[in-house]
C-alpha cells in the first residue's frame, strides 16, 4: 500500500528499516490471530465479554500482534495513561492473557508489534484520506484520518527511539 501512495513519508522509510533490523525470532507456534483486537471489536456486559467482534482480518500469526493491536495511538482516544485503549495497562492485559492460558508473553515482541501497528496505521489513515482527496469518496471521517496520521506517525517514531 505505500508504494502506490501519493505520500513518500521518510518516517515510514525510517521505521521499516528499524523493523527490519529489530523483527523478532517467530513465535513457538502461530495461533489465529484476530487482526484488528481493540475495544472497538469487543462486546462487554456487566458480566464480562461477551463477544469478539469483526474478524475479517483473522490469520495465523504471532500472538503478540494482537496484544500489540490495542495499543496502537489512535484506539487509545486521547487516554495516553492507559496504553491498552485508553482502558488499561500493558502489564495487566499481558497477566490477563497468562492467566486464560494464552503463555508467556515478550514485551519486547509486543513493542515491535507496536511500531509495526502503527506504521500500519498511519498508512491506512493516508491512504483513507487519499480516498476522499481523489473525489472517490467524499468524507470528512475520510478527510480527518489524514490528519490522524501525523499523530500516529509521531507515536511510532517516539516508541522506536525510546526502544533504541
């Protein structure tokens, strides 16, 4: 998706370099992973979870994406304290997921998974706004993740110097 983007952002240059040069050994096993695993996607009753919600971008992969995914900047909505979007701490999803028999998990693998979700964003925030600059499909939902993008691509270079 960055290749065909009107926007050659040196950011996104920098942080797949620093991905590259920092990809973890892969996973003990690959397990479904559900691709887009924020509070967005979660059904919660007074009771508890009770459901998952949109899992079109399902795959086998790394677990540490997922628990990487919800961290991401923007699914915070403006509740930096609380990494886990804008609703919880790092360590307590991290036990959480111990405790229901998910195992061990790498910080340092789920960081890595951070830059790279944010790299995904930024892009998807471009290449939305791209939709509605074209005349394709006028939105102001589309027009503002344009701007969504900066932010994100602020966060992602603070996290790869702060991991450096």
């Amino acid at each position: 998706a960055i290749a065909t983007l009107p926007v050659r952002d040196p950011a996104w240059s920098l942080a797949l370099r620093w991905l590259a040069e920092r990809e973890p050994p892969p996973p003990a096993s690959l397990t479904v992973v559900h691709g887009d695993f924020r509070v967005g996607n979660l059904l919660v009753a007074p009771d508890g979870l009770r459901a998952v919600l949109d899992w079109e971008f399902a795959h086998l992969g790394d677990p540490h994406e997922d628990l990487a995914w919800p961290m991401v900047r923007d699914w915070r909505f403006e509740c930096d304290a609380l990494r886990v979007g804008g609703v919880g701490h790092p360590e307590d999803l991290y036990a959480g997921y111990r405790d229901a028999g998910g195992g061990a998990v790498d910080p340092r693998a789920v960081a890595w998974w951070e830059v790279c979700g944010n790299l995904r964003w930024s892009v998807i925030c471009h290449t939305q706004a791209a939709r509605h600059l074209s005349g394709a499909d006028p939105s102001v939902e589309l027009a503002s993740l344009g701007r969504k993008s900066a932010e994100i691509t602020w966060e992602m270079l603070n996290l790869m110097k702060a991991l450096t």
